[in-house]
C-alpha cells in the first residue's frame, strides 16, 4: 500500500475525511434545528398564552344561562361573541383575530376555536347528550396560519 509523506495510506486518508464529512454535516443540521426552534419559539409562547387565556375567559363564565337553559350553544338573541354569557355559549365558536382577556388582539394569523359537550359522569370522555348531565367537557384550538399550535381541554361541572 502507497502511503503519504506522513505514512497514512491513502486508504486511511480517506476514512478520516469520511468521518470528517459526516461530523460536520451533523454539527450543521444541529445548527439548523437549534435555529428554527429558536425562531419558532414566540410563536409557542404566544399559542399557549391564547389556550391560557381562553380557559381563563371559560372559568371566568356563568355555568349555566341565566334564563336557566341548560342547552348547548347560544340562546335566542344571542349571536356573536360579545353576546356570549355563559360558559355552552362558547360551543362552536371560533375567533380569526383573538382578543385576550386585556382586551388585545392578536391579528389575522390567529385564531382560537371553542368545543363544548356535555360528558356523562362515569366516563368524561364518553359524550352525551347536549344539556343531559351536569358536566361539560370544552376543549380549546389555538391555530396560527391554520396549523394547530396549542390545545387542551377541561371539565367543568355545572353545580358550583
Ligand atoms: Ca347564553
């Protein structure tokens, strides 16, 4: 075998540059990743600030309508979000530019969407039918430019 000046054979030159190649062509994909979860990062924040702040909205609401509707969904006359009222209003309701409890919005690549149901006793994450039990299943999306970013769920129960 023909060596090198430094007595590696070529073979052994090679390797070395092998392995060379592969270190540094990992040390560069860490890079990377490090880079986008750093940039990415507000982004998370922000979505779990909006989940936090919409169960913050949930828990701060009436259990139950006060015209004592124990329904799912908006009662008669109410249409829109600033009609919401107790917490079944929420059901299906969808926000394109959320606003925080503050009163700050958070612009068009947001949005926030609310799931509520009603959930037998013995097995919450068996539904039932809407207004049938005491306990109310509601689950919040929180999406930016579409991609779900943030969710998670509660329960509530109806008797105070
Ligand atoms: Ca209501």
């Amino acid at each position: 075998m023909s060596r090198t000046a430094d007595g590696f054979t070529y073979f052994e030159v090679l390797l070395a540059s092998i392995i060379l190649a592969g270190a540094v062509t990992c040390m560069g994909l860490a890079l990377e990743q490090s880079a986008s979860v750093t940039s990415n990062a507000p982004i998370v924040a922000t979505a779990d600030y909006l989940l936090q702040d919409g169960f913050a909205w949930v828990r701060s609401l009436p259990r139950v309508d006060r015209s004592g509707s124990t329904a799912i969904g908006m009662e008669a006359g109410e249409t829109a979000i600033a009609d919401v009222d107790d917490v079944d209003d929420l059901a299906g309701v969808s926000e394109a530019d959320p606003v925080d409890r503050n009163g700050t919005g958070y612009g068009a690549d947001w949005s926030r969407s609310f799931t509520v149901e009603s959930v037998t006793l013995a097995d919450p994450t068996v539904a039932a039918a809407a207004g049938s039990t005491p306990l109310l299943r509601i689950r919040i999306v929180v999406k930016y430019q579409k991609i779900e970013k943030a969710a998670d769920t509660i329960l509530l129960s109806r008797t105070p």
